[in-house]
C-alpha cells in the first residue's frame, strides 16, 4: 500500500457516507425502524403456513360440517351435523375405541422399554458412550420409517427370521400358543393385533427415549444417593424418588407415542389385521368411498382426544420437560 | 463421595439398555442381509445363499428411477423453502421480543406435533375444496411445510448462542445491514442452516403418509415402497431400493450431527 493512500485513509471523516442506492436506503430503513425489518422476515413464513397449512385445517373443519348424498355420491356442501352423527355408528365407534386401547398399550409398552435406556444414557454414558447412546437413539428415530415396518414385515413372517430363532430355541410352541388366543392371535404375527403393536412401539420408542431421558439428565445423582443412604431398596428408590421426577418426561414421550399411534394408518394396514384403525377408515373414507366429510369427521377425533391429552398433560407439569 | 458419575451401573440395568438398543437397531441391520439374499418368493431366513445380481437388476428399472429422481426433486425443492423460511423466522424470533411470539413458534412446530394424515388430509381437503389438481407443486407444499420447524429448530438453537453484540460492533465498524447479514451473522449460522436443510432433505425424502394425500397419481419413492409393501411383486428390488434408501437417510443424520455436536442443542432432538 503506497504511503499516499495510507495519508487518504487516516484523514477520511471517522463516520462513512452512507452507501447509496437502494441498497443503502433500505439498510437504512431497517436500522431506524426495526419492526419494519421484523415485519418483512415474518411475513414469508407467517402466510405459508398461515394459508398453506392453517387454511387447510379449516378447510378440513368445514369439510366435516358436509354430507355425502346417499343416492348419488356427491358431497352436499350445506352445513349439517349428521357426518358426527355418523361417527357414532357401533362400528366407528369400534375403530376409534380399538385405535385408542391400541395407543395406550403402545405407550405403556414404550415407556417400559425406554426408561432403562434413558436412565443409563443419562446417568452413567458419558464420554465417547454418551455419543454412542446419542447415535444409537437418534439413527433409528431418523432411519426411514417405512423401511422400519418393512423390516418388521420381513422378521415376523411365518417363515422369517423370528419363528426361526424359535425353533431353534425349542420355543415354538410358545408362539403357537400366543397365535392361538382369540383377540391378539392370528394366522402368523405379521397378521395379528401382537404384530402391529410390536411394530407400532419398535417406531415410537426413540420419541419415549429422548424427552424420558432430558428428564433424568435433570436429576441430580446424589438424590439417588442419598436415598440409598437413608436405606431405601433400589425398588423403593425408583417408586419414590426417581420415577416421580421422570414422570414429566413419560408423560412428555407418551404424548408423541399417543399422538403417533392415533394417527397412523401405514402399519396397521401392512401388518396386521383386516379390522380397521382410525388412521385407515380415513384413508378408505376419502379414498375408495369418496366420503371426504366422514373420513375430515373421523380426523377430528385424534384432534379432540390429543386436545384433552395435551391439557391433562400440561396441568403434569409435562411441557416443562419438553 | 462417588459423585463424579465413574460407578458403574447395575448388572440389570445395563442389560436392560443393551436390549433395548438391540431391538432399535438389529431390525435396520437384518435390511442389509435381506438385500443380498437368493430367494425370490418369501422372506424366508436364514437366505438359501447371497448374491449381488438384484442390485443390477434395480439399476435397470425405470420405474425406480423415475421413483427416485422425483423424490430427489420433490426434497431439494422443499428444503431451498424451508431453508429461506424457517430461517426468517428463526431470526425474527430469536433477536425481537414480540407480542405473539409464542404462537409464530407454536405455528411452526404443529405440522410436526399433529399427525402426518391431520395435515394430509387438511392439504386434500382444501386442494378439493379450491379445485386444485394434483401435482408436483401440491407435494412440495406439503413437505415443504413440515419441513420448516426442522430449519428453525437447527437456526433457533444456534441463534440462541450467537451474541447479539457481534452485529452491534458490525455495524459500528461501517458495514451496513446487507454486509453485516453476508460477513457476520451467515457464518455463524451456516452450520446450523446445512444442518437442517439436511434434516429437511432426510424427513422430506422419506415422507409418505402426507405424500399419499398430496401426490395423485405420481410416485415417490416412499409411494412406491409402499405399493410393494401392500402388493408385493418384486421382493429382491425391493429389498436393494429398501437398503438405499435407509442409506440415503441415514448419512444426512450423521452428517448433521457432526455438524452441530459441538452445540447444546444438536441436530435431529426434535424431529
């Protein structure tokens, strides 16, 4: 740099002329009036979603509110309440009360399995482990769902993976005796209520895991301690100490596996049963049957139903440990 | 004292954890035995023998190009929106205080927090309600829906660690609201953005349940599984395109989470 230029430079005003143009103005503008640059980064987003997503939702509500002509199929788009009243044909009511037992059971189930899980990661992994348990929760939460329940297709067929392994272990009759009772059996597992909600936890379990295990990272390991140290058994260590202060995060997962199993129609529908879920009786209702105010109705089951969940949930304590 | 986490766990309860990360992964890796097996006609176990000739065959099917080169498009489209509007609103969030802010965030996450045949059905309810037809365009805009809360988690969590007065001393130095945008504040988030838009490319290219409300009659690759799963008719392909797939999906995640390991908030918490 020659000695001219370094003189130019020490003798330019300390404040720079603005830069001009409209680039300048504008930069300008969203200095002095921040909530016009405020407004300009949230209207983009705001009206997508505004009319993308939350218009579609009304447009699903006021779908719900129309009737399908009997006679000649066509959807009648006059206000009425009959397609509620549809709802509670024995037969629906059937569904959603299968779908709802269905969800319950595969929370329970989840939250059995994901405790251990959370507990060690939380408590004990640490270091290069603590990654290990990080990687080994979040690559099967992220892995393709589908390809999940396909290979669930591929081990609990009659002639996969699983009945192999018992038959090896001379435990065939165990399965054969579980096929055999009325509700929960069936011809093989991949047609049966079992195989369905053995696959339904094997997909929401990482959702259990994560929130079950923020809650445990919040319990300080001396109050395990010292509980221990007053003389309570390790049983009663998790009855009074560490199971209420996980209980937020249960609660927290179990809204995921709740929400989750409400709504899904896949697995159902590839392993399972011929007896409908309300995920399915959506996708028949507006697909082969046409009857989009019924299948919109049925929608708004799971909505209700999580609705109640969710203020249950809140009054928990559960989205402090979200 | 042994407070500084170097006891080593129960016997039961380590046992218990190992099982529970066994059942989370041995499924995925039985994908990669099925896609190398000689049977043609069932899924039978253990495989009469190995062999590789499926994966030419599945290189030679049109349909599973045409599947895949969709989906490629469908997710590239969807993360470039996500991308511009989950970070807007991740800034607009992260740097004001301002009435309603709760709810933007709210607003964002629910077409994550609802079931996927919620938003599926709500899509086809108004696409039939304003005439709508079918298209590219009516998939991309369900995924890129869904896709937003991913960016602006990833965005939202690094903002958060971003201070403020980088921008300030930014602007004293003379650079102007653009300058400060391309030199200080884009680096800093750069990480998080790839993350996420890596997140979005993942969850978008692997999405269905949205995609069968929204596609008519085209097939994404997920689509297409899903006929081969309810109607199976080429078993070996779709035991090859179901271990692509689990690959396509799974180097995104690693790839993000190396990206923002070194945050409190890494890639992939909230999916």
């Amino acid at each position: 740099m020659s000695l001219d230029a370094a003189m130019m430079r020490a003798t330019a005003p300390a404040i720079l002329p603005g830069s001009g143009g409209l680039r300048g103005a504008l930069s300008d503008l969203f200095w002095r009036k921040p909530k016009v640059l405020l407004l300009l980064m949230l209207l983009p987003p705001v009206l997508w979603l505004g009319i993308v997503y939350i218009g579609s939702l009304f447009a699903l509500l006021a779908q719900s509110f129309f009737s399908i002509d009997e006679f000649s199929g066509l959807i009648n788009r006059e206000f009425t309440l009959k397609t509620y009243g549809d709802l509670f044909q024995a037969a629906n009511l059937d569904i959603i009360l299968r779908t709802v037992t269905m969800a319950a059971l595969v929370t329970l189930a989840s939250a059995v399995i994901a405790f251990p899980i959370a507990y060690y990661a939380a408590r004990y992994a640490r270091g290069r482990w603590k990654a290990l348990f990080y990687l080994g929760i979040m690559l099967p939460l992220w892995s393709s769902y589908l390809v999940k329940i396909y290979a669930w297709k591929l081990i609990l067929a009659k002639e996969g993976i699983l009945t192999w392994l018992l038959a090896k272990l001379h435990l065939l009759w165990v399965l054969d005796a579980w096929l055999s009772l009325p509700i929960v059996g069936g011809n093989s597992l991949s047609v049966s209520f079992t195989g369905t909600f053995i696959v339904f936890v094997y997909v929401w379990l990482p959702f259990m895991i994560l929130p079950v295990q923020a809650a445990l990272e919040r319990v300080p390991g001396n109050l395990v301690e010292a509980s221990s140290d007053l003389g309570a058994s390790p049983g009663q260590t998790f009855r009074n100490v560490l199971f209420p202060l996980a209980l937020p995060g249960i609660v927290a997962g179990s809204i995921f596996t709740f929400s989750l199993t409400l709504g899904d129609y896949i697995i159902p529908q590839i392993i399972g049963t011929s007896r409908l879920f309300i995920g399915q009786a959506v996708y028949s209702q507006q697909g082969t049957a046409g009857n989009i105010p019924l299948a919109a109705a049925f929608t708004v089951v799971p909505v209700v139903i999580m609705g109640f969940y969710l203020w249950g949930a809140k009054r928990m304590g559960a989205f402090d440990a979200l | 004292m042994r407070s500084d986490g170097s006891q080593s766990a129960p016997l039961g309860l380590k046992i218990a954890a190992a099982c529970g990360l066994l059942f989370l992964h041995l499924p995925i890796l039985l994908i990669f035995v099925y896609a190398f097996t000689t049977e043609e006609k069932s899924f039978v176990w253990p495989p009469p023998g190995l062999t590789t000739q499926w994966f030419a065959v599945t290189w030679n099917r049109p349909d599973v190009w045409q599947a895949l080169s969709l989906s490629v498009r469908v997710a590239s489209i969807s993360t470039a929106i996500a991308l511009v509007l989950g970070t807007l609103c991740s800034a607009a969030v992260s740097r004001t205080k301002f009435f309603g802010r709760e709810t933007i965030s709210l607003l964002v996450i629910l077409p994550i927090a609802l079931p996927g045949i919620i938003t599926g059905i709500a899509l086809r309810s108004a696409f039939s309600l304003a005439d709508i037809p079918f298209s590219f365009w009516t998939i991309v805009l369900g995924h890129a829906t869904f896709c937003v809360v991913v960016v602006y988690n990833n965005a939202v969590a690094r903002f958060r660690r971003t201070s403020g007065s980088m921008i300030e001393a930014s602007m004293d130095l003379g650079a102007d609201g653009f300058q400060t945008f391309r030199h200080v504040v884009l680096p800093n988030i750069a990480t998080a953005l790839l993350a996420g838009g890596m997140l979005a490319f993942a969850l978008s290219f692997d999405e269905v349940i949205v995609t069968t409300f929204t596609a008519g009659q085209q097939q994404t690759l997920p689509i297409w599984m899903l006929e081969e799963l309810i109607r199976p008719r080429q078993r070996p392909v779709t035991n090859v395109v179901a271990m692509v797939v689990m690959l396509v999906t799974l180097l995104p995640i690693l790839a993000a989470y190396y990206l923002t390991r070194d945050g409190d908030q890494i890639a992939g918490s909230g999916k």
